[in-house]
C-alpha cells in the first residue's frame, strides 16, 4: 500500500530503509513535524488529595481502534495539569510499553478524561492537513512490521519513548488523500472484521460438535458398532452427535 490508492503515481526513495518506495508527492517527515507528542502524567498516589478528581487512562484501556471507558482509575488533576493532560475527541493515544505503539483515537466518550505516563497523546499540529486516523493506521502498520521493536527475531524494546517516537518517520500523503485512504482501509477492514467474526462463530459451533461426539460416543448415546471402518462412519457418527446435541 506504499503507492496509496494509485497504482500508476510516480514514485521516489522514502530515504526509510524500511519503507521503501512512496508517491513522488507525499512528504517524508519525522512524526514531530506533524503531531504534537506528549506521555501521560505520572501517578503518584502520595499527592492523589481527593480534590480534584478525574478518571484517567492506563495502558490496558487502550487497545488496537479501541478505548475502555468503564470503571476507569481517577487521581487528580488541577492546575497546567487539566490542560496539558486532557484529552479531546481526535486524540490519537499510544502505548509506550507492553505491546509497543498499539493505538486508538479518543473519540468524547467522557466530557472529562485524562491518561496517564504509560500512553502518549499525538495530537495533530494542522487538524486541516492531518487526519489522526490516518496515523492510526500508520502506527497499526508499523506495529505489525515489528518496526518498533526491531523486527521478527531482533531484541524488544521496553518502551517506546517519546523521543523516539518523534523521529520515527513516516510518509504523509495531502489531506484529501489521507481522508480517501481512511475511508478505503474503514470499509475493507470492516469487510475483513465481519469475516472473522463469522469464522470464529464456526470454529465454536465446530467445537461443540466435536465436544458433542466424544461425549457420545464414550458414553454409549451412540452405537459405534459396525460404524469404524464403513466409508461413511464418520458423516454417521458426526450426524448422530448433532442430532444429540440439538
């Protein structure tokens, strides 16, 4: 996907040993230049005084395109600390341990929340020329390629810091172009979402079936008699144990 939604669009040398090729009109800069990058706040429960309490985000609230908002820790917030920590819908939030660079965009579902030291917040410097879920999915491929932990078989690293995270560099199509890509990958992996949901649905039903025909088959609910070498014995036995089952 290196040469967007164009196929026949002249390319050039990213100067990103990674990624290769890109269109000739996208920008290659570091992550700096396009967003602001700030981790969360420390939490330090000898000064959580009860006065202004907000609810926060941990790590584990942020999963891939997904954010828990329920029964959320709080500490407190007052001072530099409501405006520096805050967050506002379009908010793109990272994790900076565990499994490194997994994201999600905050979207308002609380009119007061904040996070905490273990996530950054990148937050666009031209909401107009950048879309954060766009970088989303930029992030998501990184992540995947192994390009923030060194790779398939190279050693982790711990933490993503934010330092580092601003220089990462990345390719940056126009506006108009990052919004058609958001859309494209939206629709197709919606596609993709509903085919596994599918899939696993009939992996448990498969499951139960099998679970179903053991246990009538050592319990003798079933006659396998005669059944183990016929050619059709195990369609047989597998109807019988539906027929169980249901």
């Amino acid at each position: 996907m290196n040469k967007g939604l164009n196929p026949n669009v002249p390319m050039k040398d990213s100067g990103v040993e990674w990624l290769g090729e890109v269109p000739g009109h996208w920008d290659v800069v570091a992550v700096n230049y396009r967003y602001e990058v700030l981790l969360g706040k420390m939490l330090d429960e000898k000064r959580i005084t009860g006065r202004h309490l907000a609810p926060y985000l941990r790590n584990v609230d942020v999963q891939w395109d997904c954010i828990n908002t329920e029964d959320l820790p709080q500490m407190d917030f007052s001072g530099d600390d409501i405006v520096r920590y805050s967050l506002t819908a379009g908010d793109l939030l990272v994790c900076e341990g565990g499994e490194v660079g997994r994201s999600a965009i905050w979207t308002g579902e609380l009119e007061e929340c904040y996070y905490q030291k273990a996530l950054h917040r990148l937050r666009p410097r031209q909401p107009a020329r950048d879309a954060s879920r766009f970088q989303f999915y930029v992030l998501n491929m990184a992540a995947k390629l192994g390009i923030f932990t060194g790779g398939e078989g190279k050693a982790t690293i711990a933490h993503l810091t934010a330092e580092a995270l601003r220089r990462y560099r990345f390719a940056y199509p126009p506006p108009d172009e990052q919004t058609q890509i958001v859309k494209f990958l939206d629709k197709e992996t919606a596609k993709l979402d509903t085919l596994m949901t599918q899939a696993r649905a009939t992996i448990t039903l498969l499951q139960e079936r099998r679970t179903a025909l053991i246990s009538a088959a050592v319990t003798g609910q079933i006659d396998v008699r005669g059944l183990a070498g016929g050619a059709n014995a195990p369609d047989s036995i597998a109807a019988s144990a539906y027929q169980i089952r249901a």
